[in-house]
C-alpha cells in the first residue's frame, strides 16, 4: 500500500515535444490564424466574406509559400486581405522562427538553447553553433534584397500603374519572387494572368528572376558565400547548391528555348532577345516561384513534362523554395552512377557522403512520389473530367509549393481543393519533418541484429 502511494507522488516526467511537431504546428497556427483574418468581411473587395474553404485553400497557400489560388488575388481581395496574404507570405518564407527571432532582437532577449534548437530545424541546419549570427545576417539580407527588389519593379510599374499603386505592386511582387510564393496582383486587368501582359518587360523579367533564384539558394549558402567568398573554399553543400542550381537553370533555359521557339502561342512570335529572355524565366520559375510569362497550358507537352520535373527537384534546403531539392536530387543521380561503376563510397568534391544520407534522399523521392500518385488518383477519381495531365501537374505544383498551373485551380470541387491543401502543407513542411513530428518521440536504439542476406531485385 506504501508502495504504490509513494509511486503515486512520484513526479511525472514532463513529455517533451519534438522539433518537428512543434514547427508543424507553428504552421498550423499561421494558417488558421490567416484563414479566420480572410474570412473577415473587411478583407474582400465587395465586404462579402469568402467561404470558409476559399479562405483556408488561400492561407495554405500562402503560408506554404505555393501560390495556387481559387480566386483571383488582385479581384477578390481588399488592400487588408493583400496585407494578411503578404504577411503570411512572409512568415511561410522565412520561417516562423525566424520572424519569431525578430521579436527577440527587438525586446534585447536572449535566446534560449530550446529557441535555438527550434532555429536550426527551421533553417535545416546541422549544428547550432553560429545559428543566432545566422538568422542576423538572413533578416538583414531579406530585407536587403526585397527591398531593392521592390525599388526596381516600382521603377518598372510605375508608367503603367502610376505612384502608390505601382509602389504597391512593386513590394507585394518583390517580396513574392523573393519567398518563391507566385502569388500577384496583376488580375486586375486580366484575372489568373499573372505576369503574362508584361511578356516584353524586360527589367521585371530580370529583377523577379534574381530574386527567385537568391531565395531558392538558401540562407546557409548566402552565409557561406559571404565568409568565404571563392567557390574552392565552400562547403560542400554550398558546393552543390551552386553547382545543380546552375546546371538545371542553364539547361531548361536551352531546352525551353528550342522546344517553344517555333510555338506561336508561347514565345514564337517573339523577338530573339525576348524569346531567350522568356526561355529563362520560364526555367527560372519551376524553383517553387509559381510566377509565369506564357500561359502554362500552352506550352509543348515536352515542356509540361521538363517543367513538372523541374518543380518536382526545386530550390536548395534551408530556403525559400519547395521540392525535393537540388541536393537530395544530385545525392539521387549519384548514388545511382556509383551503383552503375561499382563504387562502394559516394564522394563529391573531395568529400564523402554517408550512406544514411543517401538512404534518407531515397526515402524522400518514395514519400514524394507516393504523395503526387495518391493525390493525382484521389482528385482523378472526384473529378474524372478533368484532364489527368492537368491534375498531375497541380498536383505535383502543390506538393513543390510552386504554384504553376494549368488552369484548372478555380474549378477544383470541396475535396479536390482539401487534396492540395494537404500537399501544400506537406510540400512546404517536409514529408520527412511530418513523419518526424509524428513517429519518432524518441530515439530508439536497435536492440535486435538479423543476419544478413540478398534477396532478388
């Protein structure tokens, strides 16, 4: 009887919460935060509050930095619910430790090893040392680079769109090219047009361009960039960052060109400057931008293919963008060259790569590919009229959190639209993170060993 009163006061052991949930769940709260703000009557244009649908489909997509709408943005919603949108924008890019970490800089607070341990899951960090300096020089170069983003595209809207609104477009567009999101505001004069009626501006071609493509990079490899500043003396993940990021920029940049050159309704009819220009947004954009100069559908389906494979790959870790990313890709190709050479280490510039790295980039490709099927089957069946290469691509948009479309987004059914908003969720969360936050309380060590042995294959 002693005894197991005395259990009964024993204290408990306090369950800790992993990482991975704890970033899960921040994301949810924006989300529903941002949902319960567009369902306000102040946010629309009309003052008619939008479904409660409409308005989580548009804050999913939004914080997941995606840019799939249902509505148009610049027809549907208020100077408010612009404001709402570009805040979750924000928030989905960056992280929301990393607006978070604002707030600590700005009260003088110290940050704790638990905040910090959060930073470097968020920021797909190895180790914490430096992290605070880090996500200094990350707030810094945002709103550096945002900043003169914003400048040139008011530059560049203002003959067209006059003082304030051109200055409003220019920042609500800079900060979208820069977090990857695809969201604009150009349906005012063409609804679900984005940036097709300015095909032939060449300064905003070239500005959303560089902002996509720094924020795709990583704020890791802006920071290694900056301390080291010669390509010999960066990490190898920087290394490799750089390497494929280039690699699949140039290379859909030529194969885009001369697959759409001789297409009329994409960049046929453009001059050779224009064309080449156009060819390398369109490159540029599958990132996880989800920002278009020529209309999707239109494209060969060659380029529907390249372009899905491209959202599919995405931007680098720790950035702006979605996808499987650049890395895990490469780890991907590689391993399978060293499979075929017969090599039994992969080595990358000078440098080794442990097999559980390349064990957790396959577990990815798996997850990925099993989410786009199931999803592309689960939408196939509630809506068996749509094309099943239009629901391939969205849905391989929405799980890279690219936002590229075919134009079927504004005619999914209830449970279509629940479908991508899923995969939005788990495209910018991580499917690895989700399975993280909600399987592996613990670290568990193997206490049994198998003997080994081959099977078929």
């Amino acid at each position: 009887m002693h005894s197991l009163f005395s259990n009964r006061l024993k204290p408990q052991k306090r369950r800790k919460i992993n990482p991975a949930a704890i970033m899960a769940l921040g994301f949810i709260a924006v989300i529903l935060l941002g949902t319960i703000l567009l369902m306000l009557p102040i946010a629309t244009h009309d003052g008619v509050s939008v479904s409660f649908l409409t308005a989580l489909f548009t804050a999913t997509s939004a914080t997941c930095v995606t840019g799939l709408v249902v509505v148009d943005t610049a027809t549907t919603w208020s100077l408010f619910g612009r404001i709402v949108i570009l805040c979750m924008i924000q928030i989905g890019g960056l992280g929301f430790m990393s607006i978070t970490t604002i707030f600590f800089f700005v009260m003088n607070s110290k940050i704790s090893l638990s905040q910090r341990l959060l930073i470097m899951q968020s920021l797909s960090l190895k180790d914490m040392q430096g992290v605070v300096r880090l996500i200094r020089h990350v707030l810094l170069g945002t709103f550096i680079f945002q900043g003169l983003g914003a400048l040139v595209l008011w530059i560049s809207f203002y003959p067209t769109h006059g003082l304030w609104n051109g200055f409003g477009k220019g920042v609500f567009h800079a900060i979208s090219a820069f977090c990857n999101a695809g969201f604009d505001l150009m349906g005012s004069t063409e609804t679900f047009s984005s940036l097709t009626l300015h095909l032939g501006d060449a300064v905003m071609k070239i500005t959303v361009i560089l902002l996509v493509f720094i924020g795709s990079l990583g704020f890791f490899v802006w920071e290694d960039i900056w301390r080291n500043r010669r390509f010999k003396r960066l990490h190898l993940h920087s290394k490799m960052v750089l390497s494929v990021s280039v690699f699949l920029l140039v290379s859909g940049w030529i194969f885009f060109f001369f697959a759409e050159r001789t297409n009329p309704e994409t960049i046929g009819n453009l001059p050779l400057h224009q064309a080449a220009l156009a060819s390398l947004f369109q490159s540029t954009m599958p990132r996880s931008a989800g920002l278009s100069m020529v209309n999707q559908a239109s494209l060969t389906k060659a380029s529907i293919m390249v372009t899905m494979l491209l959202m599919f790959i995405g931007g680098s870790a720790g950035s702006t963008a979605g996808g499987i990313k650049n890395v895990t890709a490469a780890i991907l190709f590689l391993s399978a060259i060293r499979s075929l050479s017969g090599k039994k280490t992969l080595s990358v510039f000078g440098r080794t790569i442990p097999d559980q790295q390349v064990v957790s980039a396959i577990s990815i490709l798996v997850l990925a590919i099993s989410a786009c099927f199931v999803g592309t089957v689960a939408i196939s069946i509630f809506q068996p009229d749509l094309p099943i290469m239009s629901i391939l691509f969205e849905v391989v948009s929405a799980m890279a959190t690219c936002g590229l479309t075919l134009g079927i987004t504004p005619y999914l059914l209830p449970p279509s639209k629940a479908i991508i908003i899923l995969l939005m969720f788990l495209g910018r969360v991580g499917i690895m993170t989700i399975g993280m936050a909600a399987f592996l309380r613990h670290n568990k060590i193997e206490k049994t060993k198998y003997p080994d042995t081959w099977v078929m294959m």
